[in-house]
C-alpha cells in the first residue's frame, strides 16, 4: 500500500467520523430534504448519467467484461427511474433512529427500555452495479449514518456523477459533504485501507462477487455484513398447482439472471416431475436457458447431465439445474446442504407442506408460491436495500434502515439507589 493511498483514506476517514456525529442527531425533516433534493438532481442530470455510464460500458466492452456483469453496470431510464423512486420512497419511510421500545419498571422504580440508534460509519464496497451507489447513499443518510462509497473501477464515471448528485442534495439540506463520500480513487489498496481502519469505520458492507466477499471477510479488523452466492431454489411439491408452478418457476429464472435472487436449481418433486418438466422445459428452451439436470431428470427431458459442482453454483447466466426429488423432505435437505441461505420458495397447496418448509429451511427469506426474484429491499418495502445479508449477526436477509441501526439500553431514574430504598 502507497502512503499517498494510506493517506487518503485516512482523511476520509476522518471526516466520515466528523460528519457521523452530526447526521447522527439530523432531525428526520433535514434527512428528508437531502434524500428529495438528490432524486431531484438524479431526475435533472439524465443526461450526464447516461453520458458517464456509457464511458463505463464502452470501457467495460474493451476490457471483455462479461455479459452479466455489463448488464449490471449499464444504468438504462428504467434503472435512473428507480433510482429516483428509491430516494422518494426512502424519504417517506418512517426515521428509526431515536424509537424508543419495551419501556418497563423495574421493581427498583427505575425503567428500562432500548433506543434506536445509528451503527456510526458504514464503508461498502461493490462491483459493477452503480445504482448501489444511490441505494447506499440513500439508506445510510436516512439511518443517521455516514458512509464511505467504494464502488468498481468499471463504475467510475457513473458512480461519480451520481455521487455528484448527491452532493447537491446534501448542500441543500446543509449537511456536511462528508456524509457520504465516494472513493475516487481505482487503487485495490484503498479497499485494503476501508477494512482496517476500526478507529474511522464502524461496519463494511461488501457487494460483489465471491472473490471481493472471501477477501473482505479473511482481511477486515471492521465486523462485516456480507452474503457469498445466491445459490436459490424453487422446489415443485407433490401439491402443487402446476400451471402456477410453471408461472413461479420460469419469473423466477428468467426475470433477470444477473441478480443474487435469482432461481439457480429447481426441485420438482418425483410425483409431479412427468406431468410438469416437459412443458417447462420447453419454455426454457424457447428462452435460451440451457438446462442440466440429474439422471431422472434426464429420463424425462432433454438435458446436460449435472455434476455435483452445479448444485452448488451461481451461474447469474441462463443455465439452469434441475432434481427430481422424493419429497419433502429430501427438497428441504438438498437446500440446507447446498444452498447459500439466501432464498428459497415452496410451490405448494398444502398447508402443512408450506409451514414445514418455511420452519426448517434456513435462509434468510423463505417463500410460499412466490419466485425468489421477489428478494429484493424495494419489494419488502424498505425503500431500497444495502444488501441482502445471509449472515445471522447483526443482520439477515434485504438490509434495509433498520439493519442500519442498532439499539442501545436506556435507563431512567427518580433518584433512586441500588442496595437502598429510595430516597
């Protein structure tokens, strides 16, 4: 590591320690207003965001960056939009910090009770998608957090004209540029510097792939909140509607392949498997999906053979693994064993069925005929997400605000003594 990059860090650092003590106690109104100010700004320079990101794609392409990971970089009007609706819906979703819970008396006379509160100084660092860029932005400012931006070099045009954005709406709100800063900097060594500076930075978050998340995790001295693959299934029980199945099944492929909810193995039970594969199986083909399946699979379509490797792989690309199961049971064990406790749907009629599947699956969202597209922190309603944390500590699933936070006890007293009456 250069000092020169050492250095940097160290002074954003610094300031993002700063400027946390004064988000920290911004009124919910002045967090608003810089949330509304930025998707203003967002809505008034289009055109500069799409002039930058296309600097980023053209480079992307020179460079042989894959499909999927250009599809993730490209900030298309759809994606500008969501950006903006993010920001607004953000703005409106009700402030955590400060709530106050479980207020009792205790027999002493004092009481007890937890206060939300922010984490303090939040890092992320992520690849390729620059929308992150606003969703962090956004839930961190609203939580009260400072944060410090590290997005992919592939990203760096587009990322610094949002971040641009952002600073407008933090002008206008007068609160500190420091609030959220965005790394300018390409050198791999500021990454390094983020997760060991616990005296500046208070959690990291990182976004990407399993290379980044393995590093961050063996390297950090900060906690961190992380999710490795999306390794999500969609398992077709013996009481399933199947044309509804078919419907669940194929959205949750095929609704982007690219994204961490998508669905990467099917599980058909073995009841259900020749009335329902060979008509999903040609809806996928007419897709372009390209389909592996296990030997009883293969008996009924047409499929590559599977390896064990492909139970356990995120392809984020149109291919997908199929196993014919016994059963339940079977199903929950093939996810438990293979999964990455991401998201995992049940496609069932049976009340039973669903409720032991939800129980003993262990994932961070589990679903009842739904697809695992569905995970995702704009559609749980929090306005955007930091991630989707298949950890158990601090956070788990979509985090949203309040996995932003944390609480800490307050007590209040009258004057009274431990050990004596009071007086």
């Amino acid at each position: 590591m250069t000092e020169s990059v050492l250095d940097y860090m160290t002074r954003l650092g610094r300031a993002a320690r700063q400027a946390s003590r004064i988000i920290g106690r911004a009124s919910t109104a002045q967090k608003n207003r810089a949330l509304q100010a930025a998707a203003n700004a967002l809505d008034a320079a289009r055109a500069e965001l799409t002039a930058a990101n296309e600097l980023d794609l053209a480079a992307g392409r020179a460079n042989g960056l894959e499909p999927a990971l250009l599809e993730r970089l490209a900030l298309t009007p759809a994606r500008i939009d969501g950006m903006i609706v993010g920001l607004r819906q953000v703005a409106a979703l009700p402030d955590p910090v400060g709530a106050i819970r479980d207020m009792s008396f205790r027999p002493s006379g004092i009481q007890v009770g937890k206060m939300r509160v922010p984490l303090g100084v939040i890092g992320i660092i992520y690849e390729s998608r620059p929308n992150v860029t606003i969703d962090a932005a956004s839930l961190c400012l609203k939580s009260g957090n400072a944060t410090i931006l590290r997005g992919g070099s592939e990203a760096i045009h587009s990322n610094r004209a949002i971040a641009a954005c952002i600073q407008r709406g933090l002008a206008e709100a007068d609160l500190p540029a420091a609030v959220v800063q965005v790394v300018e900097t390409t050198d791999r060594a500021a990454v390094g510097a983020l997760i060991t500076m616990p005296e500046y930075v208070d959690v990291i978050v990182p976004r990407g792939g399993r290379g980044l998340i393995e590093r961050v995790s063996r390297d950090a001295r900060v906690p961190v909140i992380k999710h490795l693959d999306g390794i999500c299934h969609v398992y077709v029980s013996e009481h399933a509607d199947l044309p509804k199945a078919q419907r669940i099944a194929f959205n949750a492929k095929t609704y982007r392949y690219g994204i961490c909810g998508a669905m990467e193995t099917l599980l058909v039970d073995q009841s259900v498997a020749k009335d329902f594969l060979p008509s999903m199986a040609g809806q996928f083909r007419e897709k372009g999906v390209e389909l592996r399946g296990c030997e009883r699979t293969r008996a009924i379509i047409e499929a590559v053979a599977a390896t064990e490797d492909d139970w356990s792989t995120e392809y984020l690309a149109p291919i997908l693994s199929i196993r014919v199961v016994d059963g339940l049971d079977q199903a929950i064990e093939h996810i438990n064993q293979y999964g990455s406790h991401h998201t995992d749907s049940i496609v069932s009629e049976n009340l039973a069925d669903t409720r032991r599947f939800v129980a003993e699956v262990d994932s961070s969202s589990v679903m009842i005929n739904t697809p695992t597209c569905f995970a995702d922190g704009f559609e749980y309603g929090l306005g955007a997400e930091i991630g989707i944390s298949t950890d158990k500590l601090h956070a788990r699933g979509p985090v949203g605000l309040e996995g932003l936070t944390c609480e800490k006890y307050i007590v209040v007293g009258d004057g009274q003594l431990r050990g004596q009456e009071s007086v």
